[in-house]
C-alpha cells in the first residue's frame, strides 16, 4: 500500500507580523520625534543668540549715549590736563564702541547662527560642495546617480538648515567659512 502522505506544519505568525509593524511604527515615531528635537534646539539656538544679540546691541547703545554725555561734560571741566586725559580716554571709548557696533550687524549674527553646517548629512554636504562648483542640479544627478528631484530636495533642505535662500547664499557662507577657496 503506497500512500503519499503530505505532512505540513503551519505556525501562526500574527503575533510576530504586528510586533514587526509596532516596531515600524515606533521607528518612524521615533525618527520625527527626534526631527522635532532637531528642530526645536536649532530655535533655540537661534533664539538665544538673537537675545544676546540684542542686548549686547542694547548695552553698547546705552555705552555710546554716556560716552557722549561725558564728552560733553568734559569740555566743561576747568583743569586742562585732566581734560586732555579724559578726552584720550573718551576718545578710545568711543572708537571701541564703534567698531563693536559695526561689527555686530544682522549679516554677522546670521553666520553666527548658522555656523554648524557640521549638521548636514554626507549626502548634504557632497550636494553642497557640488553646487558650490556652479554645476547644474541635472549635472549633478548626473554624477551621483539620483534624480535631479532629489538633488533639489537636498538643495531645499540645506539651505533650511542654513538659514539661506539662495546658491548664491550658499557659496557667499561656504566662502566665509573656508570650506571652499
């Protein structure tokens, strides 16, 4: 008597198939929550730099007023040498005052701001670099072998990230940086 005979075993595999997509999910979870804190610091960042911005340019304004107010109370004074002295002295103070002053423009504290291109992904920073040379984004494409879509979400990205708006912008900070001659 030759029967075949088909032996199977079947395991349920429910259990694991939803641990493996809780897992996903808690990933993908896990990736914006931590986007968010990306993004939340970089605000932060931004945030407290404008603050100390603004009161450091507070503090020199109220510097200036009273270098001023004593210059004027100066030519007051009767002894002629302390007045010669104070006036050096005034003088020098108004000249360091100035030169702070001129140095802390808008320009200056958005570098300062976006100084950590070091957050940039490889893939950002080979985009950045390769922009940087002028090439088109299909060019560029190209020779990652990517879409020229995906160069242009890269691009998009970098500059966000930069606080910059343009490639024009982006050469101007890789320049000021000394990432590109």
């Amino acid at each position: 008597m030759d029967r075949d005979y088909l032996i199977a075993a079947v395991r349920d595999i429910t259990k694991r198939k939803q641990s493996e997509r809780e897992l996903k999910g808690s990933h993908a979870q896990l990736l914006a929550l931590s986007a968010r804190l990306q993004a939340a610091r970089e605000e932060e960042k931004s945030r407290f730099l404008r603050e100390i911005h603004n009161t450091l340019w507070q503090t020199l304004t109220n510097l200036t007023r009273d270098v001023t107010w004593m210059q004027r109370k100066l030519e007051a004074q009767k002894n002629a040498r302390l007045r010669a002295q104070l006036q050096l002295r005034l003088e020098a103070m108004a000249a360091a005052l100035k030169t702070t002053t001129r140095s802390l423009d808008d320009k200056n504290l958005k570098v300062l701001i976006a100084t950590d291109h070091k957050r940039l992904s490889g893939r950002e920073h080979q985009i950045m670099l390769l922009l940087s040379s002028g090439k088109p984004l299909k060019e560029i494409a190209a020779e990652l072998g990517i879409s020229i879509q995906t160069v242009s979400t890269h691009r998009t990205r970098i500059l966000k990230k930069l606080e910059l708006h343009t490639t024009a912008d982006l050469i101007r900070y890789l320049l000021e940086h000394g990432l590109i001659d």
